[in-house]
C-alpha cells in the first residue's frame, strides 16, 4: 500500500510539474507577442 500511494504521490507531482511548465511556456509566449507588438 504505501508504494502505490508513494507512486500515485510521484505521478501526480510530475503532472502537475509538467502543468506548471507548460503555463509558464505559454504566458512566456503570450509576454513576447505583447512586447513585440
């Protein structure tokens, strides 16, 4: 039991590390267009 929970604790942090990268790469986009306009 506690691997699987370990492992669904793992799985759910890189999802949401990977969430988080992904909003930081889209508003990092989203600033240049702003800026270059």
């Amino acid at each position: 039991m506690c691997l699987h929970v370990n492992k669904g604790w793992s799985v759910s942090i890189l999802v949401y590390i990977q969430t988080l990268l992904k909003n930081l790469l889209f508003s990092h986009c989203l600033i240049h267009q702003f800026g270059l306009i």
